[in-house]
C-alpha cells in the first residue's frame, strides 16, 4: 500500500510539473504594445487572442479613413475562404442527419455529369482533390447556382480525381451546391439555422445578420479604397456563386471565437464528425508537410502537436484563424488592409506566447506613390512589359519572357501560361493610361485609369520575379 501511494505520488507530482510545461497564456500587455506599434505604422484590424482562459481582443486602426471611422472588436470584416470550414461543418452536419454522406458520388445531385467526373464524391471537392481548377470566374461576376454547376462541370479536370492535391474555389462553391439540394435551403440558411445560431453567432453570414452599415468595414488594395464586399454585385442574398461556400462571409473576431468554442463541444458537430472535420485527409502537395481535412489546413509544430488553422483573403481584405487545440491557444486575425507584412501577425503573436522572451515585432514597409513611369527604378522593363503585352504575340513574349524573368519564376511558371496570362493583360490595358506606381520594397503596384485592381510586379536584380493582378 505504501508503495503504490508513492507511485500515485509521483504520477501526481509528474502531471503537475508538464501541465505547468504546457500552460502557455496570453501577455496582454506585451500583445497591445506590438498591435499599437503597428498601429501606427498603418495596421487597420480586429485581433483576438485567447488561452481558454484570458481572452485579448481589440481593434487598430480605422474601418473607413475617409470618413475617420474608427474600427472597433464589432466591426464586420470578410473572412475569405475561412468560409470553407462552415462549408465543410455544413456537409458534415448533413451526413449527421443521415441527409448524404461524403462518400456520395457528385452525379448523384447534378444531372449530366460528364464520363470523367462521374467517379468525383463530396470527399474529393472537401479535400481539394477533385481535379477541378481553381476557379471559373471573377468573384463578382453575377451567375445563377445552375449556370455555375454547368461552368464547372464543363471544365477540363487538372488531374484524375482522388490522385492529388490541388486547392479548389471550384470544388468548395459545387459541395455548396450540393447543401442546398440536400436541405432544400439557401447555403447561408442552413448555415444560420445549423451553425450560426447554435453558435450565438448573430454577426456572421452574407446577408441575414443586416449589420449597420458604418459597422462594415472599407476594403483598401495598397491604400486605394476598394470598398465593402457588400457593395459589390450580389445576387437576391449573397455573392455570386462564384464565391458562395468558397469565400466571401462576413463576421467579426467575436462571432469567430464564437464559432471555435462551438466547435470545442459537441453543439454543431460530434465527435465522429470533429474526427473527419480535422482529419489530415491529403498532404498539401508532396513533401509539403502539412494536411488538408475539411475546410481545415493541419500544420505539425515543435512540441509535437498540430495547428488547426486557413486563412482569407482576395488583395484586400484578410483573415487568418489560428488554433492550436492542444496548446488552448486561439488566434484570430481581420484586416481590410491586406499585405505581406500584416499576415505575419499571428504568428508573432504566437511565437511571443509559446516563448515568453520573444518580442513580437514586424516592420511595415511604407509606401512611395509616383505619378509618373519614368521615375520608376525599373521604368525601362515597365514599359518593354506593357509593350510585349499589348503585341499579344506568342514568340514575342516568350522572348521577352525568357530574357527578363528571373530563373526561378520561369522553372515554376509554364511559358504556355505566361503567354496566355501576359496576352490577356494586353487586352485589359489597351488604350487606358498609368494612373499612378505605389512602390513597396520590391514590389510595384500599377493603377490604370478605370480599373478597379492593380497590375502587382516583384523584381529582383533587375529581373521579373513575379506579377500578376
């Protein structure tokens, strides 16, 4: 007996000595000191960091600057493809009341599925491995849910199904198809009566919540105003189908802690459905070392765990929810100010609450705005770029290509696409001026009169790195 106190003992003491190990909180202090000192360097967001026990959050910045709106931990941002995760939760609660299952083959909710898609099942389009490309169309432009299914299902498949990994606007906008055939209700519905409102999330959806309107924050593409994802071309309730399941809910930082306390209990999903929620179902692309489950992205860290975690974004809004389910920490990141800089956020915040010694710190790279090309440091290759696309001509390009992108671009990037992605810039920027360069570092962003986005550029040493829209 005195023996088996003394192990008792020595369990006890063990587990008390690792929970301290692995009881990581959150500085509040040290936290607001770095989000204001990028306050003030131009970061406009909401923030919520949380142990389970201590809960951070708060907002920086403003959600409309030109009318000195300033944002607060309300504000409405759009989360971007975190969408896909209520995507995935809403098959999964479907396959719960026995409506589908995942395993369905896609033919058995659309008519006329061509031969090589016909063997395509809701676990495919879940978990990227579909085939399909990554998406049909420009986010706004107006199409009904049928005529969308007929796009995607007339596209050529990148891959045979279930062989490979490619991620997929395509394939998460057909599963929400496929909810509102099974429910025989609205996408953002059945989300709202099955996920939001069990939930307490009152501030998510695309159209039901009604926010005020000075709640909604102002999206900025490289300190241009873009506008409110609510102001762009809707459909009756929601965005085109282009975005519907793939992207484009609106919520704040709260309803999307919300959303993780949910799904911390059995609420919205049980057990066997949370297992194949998170499940690490495909590898991101060989040798990439982290997973796709559903709606979910699965990342290994140092201490043996895994972070469960996607972000959002489209060049001007971006979101990011961290959530390290082992460790109890959450992060939650909505900007409408997107940049390179700003998507580090939580993971410094996360670097300063797993080592407690560790200063957060990110440098914003300010903005030189010019009027004019030929006060661009790379004005020369500019204008031979703007020149070779509007030629439209394939050797031309490929040339052009070949003499003045840099090697690493040119082994990721097929001449083939290049020439194709060039020619159409061509057709875009015909007979329209500059408006103005921002310069950021090494990257350019062109603005031309009467388009609404940006020709983006990275250049190193002197070559093309990068561009695109």
């Amino acid at each position: 007996m005195k023996q088996f106190k003394v192990i008792i003992l020595i369990l006890l003491i063990s587990m008390t000595v690792f929970g301290q190990i692995n009881e990581f909180k959150v500085d509040s202090p040290k936290t607001d000191s770095f989000l204001k000192t990028l306050e003030k360097q131009g970061f406009n967001g909401a923030v919520l960091v949380s142990d389970g026990k201590t809960v951070f959050k708060d907002c920086y910045g403003f959600a409309d600057k030109e009318a000195k709106i300033k944002c607060d931990v309300d504000s409405v941002y759009t989360v971007g493809s975190i969408t896909k995760q209520f995507t995935g939760a809403a098959i999964l609660k479907l396959e719960m009341m026995g409506k589908l299952s995942v395993q369905d083959k896609i033919s058995k909710y659309f008519k006329d599925v061509p031969k090589d898609k016909q063997d395509i099942t809701i676990h495919h389009l879940l978990t990227h491995s579909a085939g399909f490309p990554g998406g049909i169309g420009d986010d706004y432009d107006v199409v009904s849910r049928n005529e969308y299914v007929k796009l995607a299902l007339a596209t050529n498949l990148r891959f045979k199904p279930g062989t490979k990994y490619r991620y997929s606007n395509t394939g998460y906008s057909l599963a929400a198809a496929i909810i509102e055939k099974s429910s025989k209700m609205s996408y953002e519905e059945f989300l709202y009566k099955y996920l939001f409102k069990p939930a307490k999330m009152k501030k998510t959806g695309y159209s039901i919540p009604k926010w005020k309107a000075e709640k909604v924050a102002v999206g900025y593409r490289n300190g241009v105003r873009w506008g409110k994802t609510i102001e762009k071309p809707w459909g009756k309730d929601a965005p085109s189908w282009h975005l519907v399941g793939n992207g484009g809910i609106l919520s704040t930082v709260g309803d999307m802690y919300k959303w993780h306390k949910a799904l911390s209990g059995n609420k919205i999903l049980n057990d066997s459905a949370k297992a194949k929620f998170y499940k690490r179902h495909i590898e991101e692309g060989e040798g990439a070392g982290s997973f796709y489950g559903y709606g979910w992205a699965l990342f290994p860290t140092k201490r043996n765990t895994w972070l469960t975690a996607h972000n959002g974004g489209n060049g001007v809004f971006f979101a990011d929810f961290w959530r390290f389910r082992d460790e109890k920490i959450t992060i939650i990141m909505l900007t409408n100010e997107g940049r390179r800089e700003i998507e580090r956020i939580p993971s410094e915040i996360a670097k300063s609450i797993f080592d407690n010694k560790y200063q957060p710190k990110i440098e914003i790279i300010q903005d030189k705005k010019i009027k004019s090309l030929t006060s661009h440091p790379n004005a020369d290759l500019i204008s031979s770029f703007i020149q070779v696309s509007k030629s439209k001509d394939s050797e031309t390009i490929k040339n052009f290509a070949n003499d003045n992108f840099t090697e690493d671009f040119l082994k990721i990037a097929p001449i083939k696409e290049i020439v194709r992605v060039l020619s159409r810039i061509g057709t875009d920027i015909t007979d329209i001026k500059i408006e103005f360069i921002t310069i950021r570092g090494s990257q350019s962003f062109i603005k031309f009169t009467g388009q609404d986005r940006m020709l983006r550029f990275r250049f190193k040493e002197g070559k093309i790195d990068r561009f695109g829209y």
